[in-house]
C-alpha cells in the first residue's frame, strides 16, 4: 500500500495546478495546513479503499459488512463535505488551512469518523485466536512455496554450470573432420 500511495499522493496538488494553469490562475499559494490537509484526506481515502477490499474478501457475516460500509459512508461523507469546504475556498481565493474553523472542525470529524471504520475493519479482518488454524496452514505453504523456489533455483544454477562444463568439455574434445587438418 505505500507505494500505491506515494505514487498518487502528489496527484491531488497536481490536478490544482493543472487546472490553475488551464483557465488563467497564475498561481495558487496554499499553507502549509491545507497542503497537510489534502494529503491526509488522500492518504485516509487510500487506507479505507485497501480496507474496503480486504473487507470484501476476508469478511463473511453479513452483519459485519453491513455495519462497515456504513462506517465507511459516514467517513467518505465527511471527507466529501472537506472536499467541498476545500474546493470553494480554491475557488473563492480563500486559504481553508490558516484560520477557518468550520474546515478545521469538518477535517478533525472526517478523521475520526475514518479511525472508527479502520479500527472496525481492522477487528473484523484480523483473526482472534492468535494460533488461529488458517494462520498457520498459510505460513506453512509461505514456507514450503519459498523452499521449493530455493530448491528450484539451485538446481537451475547446477544445470547451467553442468551445461556449461560439458560445453567447454566438448569443445576440448571435439575431433576435427579431416579437410580441417591442414
């Protein structure tokens, strides 16, 4: 996930100075606050995406999904009315980060309202029982996959130098025809 993210954590400060370029803004200076702002509600939107997923594929009660999608609508609601609140202000040439408590008070709700659904997905995705039986079958076929690739891979490097020793070995050996003598 973090290269995932690194990758597309420049993308929000990116669009805005695209389209500051495209219809004539000469630029946009935002503080520091707001650029903080915009990344996390990136990073925050990456992190319930890969929860969602991991929900979606290890989550088989019913009730547990139910009760997570409305922890994660609840979240992305709030973080759209950040969206908003921020969007507005570019549009107005309003600095959201400095002073503006309506955005300060959106930006710290989203942001719980997002712990409280990662710190559901993460119960509900995360085993009890620590020896848990699945667990421990999954890390004996990680083990057995990577030792089969080692032993794979050894043998590989054994046959390349047993092919390359009986190539140099034939080529030492090798009789000419009889028009090569000269």
């Amino acid at each position: 996930m973090e290269k995932t993210f690194r990758v597309r954590l420049g993308l929000p400060l990116f669009s805005l100075f695209i389209i500051s370029t495209l219809f004539g803004c000469t630029s946009i200076e935002l503080s520091e606050k707001t650029n903080k702002a915009i990344i996390t509600i990136k990073k925050s939107q990456e992190e319930s995406i890969e929860m969602v997923r991991n929900i979606k594929k290890i989550v088989k009660n019913p009730n547990d999904i139910q009760k997570a999608r409305d922890k994660y609508v609840t979240a992305r609601s709030q973080y759209d009315s950040c969206i908003t609140f921020l969007t507005i202000g570019i549009i107005n040439g309003k600095d959201l980060g400095k002073n503006n408590k309506e955005f300060k008070s959106c930006t710290k709700k989203a942001d719980k309202d997002t712990k409280d659904f990662l710190r559901y997905g993460k119960r509900i995705t995360t085993p009890h029982n620590l020896f848990a039986v699945p667990m421990i079958f999954d890390f004996i076929g990680i083990l057995s996959k990577k030792g089969i690739a080692i032993w794979k891979a050894n043998k590989e490097e054994e046959m390349k130098k047993r092919n390359l020793l009986a190539s140099h070995l034939s080529q030492q050996l090798d009789w000419p025809e009889w028009e090569q003598i000269r």
